[in-house]
C-alpha cells in the first residue's frame, strides 16, 4: 500500500497575532517604538491606516523626532515571505509619494529559526529600502512592563510560552490590565498553549484582578481622602470605609466610627477579606473575627 504523506499542522491564525499587535501600538506608542530605538519628542498622533481604497498598513502615525517630523510606518509579521517584503516595499513607497516627507518603515518581527534572520535591506530588483527590524525575541523584559505584557509570548521560544504566559499575566493581573489579559489569552489560544494550562490561568488572573481592585479601592476612596485639616481627613476615612463595607452586606454603629477611621490600610483589607468570606455583618463582628482577644 502507498504510504500515507504525515498531514501538515495548520499554521496559527494570523488574526491574533494582528490584533494583539494594533492594540499594544495603539494604547502606547512610545512604549512601543522605544523597542525600535524609535525615540520621539512630543506626542505620537496616530493617523487612519488605509493607504488607498483597498490597501491597509498596520500602523501608522506622525511622529517628531529631533530631526523634525516624520511618518512613522509599521508592519507586524509572524511568517515573513517575498510578498511580504515587497508590500513592505510598495507601501513605503505610496506613504512617501502621498505625504512628501520622510518616513520610517519599521517591521515587527514574531518568527522562530531561519525566518529570523529578516533583514534591515530589503531589495526587489533594483531597489532597495532600510527598515527598523523589531525581532521580539530579543526583548524578553517586556514580560514584565504592563504597557506591552500581553505580547510576551512571542517573546519566547515554544517550550517556554506556559511560563511566560504566568508571568506576563500575573504583571498585568496585579496593575488591574483586565483588557490585555484578555488578548494574552488569545494569544495563548493562538498559539496552541494547553487548554488547562489556559484555565487555569484564567482563575488565577481573576483571583489576581479581585485582589488589586480590592486594594485599590481601599487605597482610592480612604487614603485618596485624607485631605485637609484633621478632622476632615477622619470623616472622609470613615464615610468611605463605611461605603465600602455596605457593598459586602456590613454595617458600622456610630460608635464604631472611630475605631474604623484608625485602622491601617492592611487592617482595613483584612478586614474586607473577612467581609468577603462571610464572617460577619457587623463591623464588631468582623473586628472580633479578625483580631480575636
């Protein structure tokens, strides 16, 4: 019998990986082009991608360097082929033709073994165009900058996208970045990392989320309120920290004010993890639970 060829694994979908990408640029350009050694002055302004009618770059934007100004031009890709190389070419070519000024193609590079090795030349025929090479492999401590975490994953090689999965997570968990722990998990998806690895994640991430939304708003609505003379600061302490205790089914005696306004932050969380696992609905309740004589 005619042996059976092995079927190819299909490639992952490009989509992700786009997206992801769009949305980090997006959010913080400067972030992001300080990967390039693209240092601006001033703000970045984003501009619409469309090229023409039916051609979309994937970012674009004014940028003002201390040159002076200059459009800024990037291009994401995971599996960089000659097509791609010349539509990095033609776009470059229409941006500087429309505009008139200098423009800076920069190319986003997420790609394992030869296809790394992209080049900073690029050349069809006779011409040729230098272009910013950003190769993510090379810029691991991104796993820990809230601004780009989400795209850590494609900062490591296969064996090591479960672990960085954890890390660029718990970095973004912890600054309370809900939306980019979502497109990490596309990412994730995406690149086939373990379903129960995925899971088991995403309960992690929320524990994570609960905790720093929890600490955030005992530091955000009481110490964000201690302004003013002392008594305003008390008041302030107490009207807040009562506010929150309503929102787990608590209530606080008048006489109990002052011992709520004295409490640390750390007391008062403790006390809100009381709250949250049910051990009472008075403030005496949950400061007899939580520091028992």
């Amino acid at each position: 019998m005619p042996r059976r060829r092995p079927r190819k694994q299909p490639k992952p979908d490009q989509k992700p990986f786009d997206d992801a990408f769009k949305e980090a640029i997006a959010r913080d350009p400067v972030a992001f082009l300080a990967l390039a050694g693209v240092q601006v002055r001033g703000a970045v302004e984003p501009l619409p991608t469309g090229v023409n009618a039916s051609m979309d770059v994937d970012y674009k934007a004014w940028v003002e360097l201390s040159e002076g100004r200059a459009l800024l031009h990037a291009e994401f890709v995971r599996s960089p082929d000659a097509a791609f190389v010349r539509k990095v070419m033609l776009y470059h070519a229409i941006l500087a033709h429309q505009h008139a000024c200098t423009v800076i193609t920069v190319v986003v590079l997420a790609a394992d073994g030869p296809r790394s090795r992209f080049p900073s030349r690029l050349k069809v025929g006779a011409l040729s165009l230098d272009v910013v090479v950003v190769r993510m492999r090379e810029h691991p401590e991104i796993l820990h900058d809230p601004r780009l975490a989400e795209l850590g994953l494609l900062t490591v090689p296969a064996s090591e996208r479960e672990q960085a999965l954890v890390t660029a997570g718990e970095t973004l968990a912890t600054t309370g970045r809900g939306d980019q722990i979502a497109t990490l998990l596309r990412l994730g998806r995406a690149l086939r990392v373990r379903s129960a690895t995925l899971h088991a994640m995403e309960v992690r991430m929320s524990s994570l989320m609960q905790q720093a939304k929890e600490q955030g708003r005992v530091e955000g609505r009481v110490e964000g309120r201690v302004e003013g003379r002392v008594e305003g600061r008390v008041e302030g302490r107490v009207e807040a920290r009562v506010e929150v205790l309503a929102e787990y089914g608590v209530t606080v005696a008048a006489e109990d004010a002052p011992a709520l306004a004295a409490m640390t932050a750390a007391q008062f969380a403790a006390l809100l993890r009381a709250a949250a696992g049910g051990q009472g609905t008075t403030l005496r309740a949950l400061i007899a639970f939580v520091a028992p004589n």
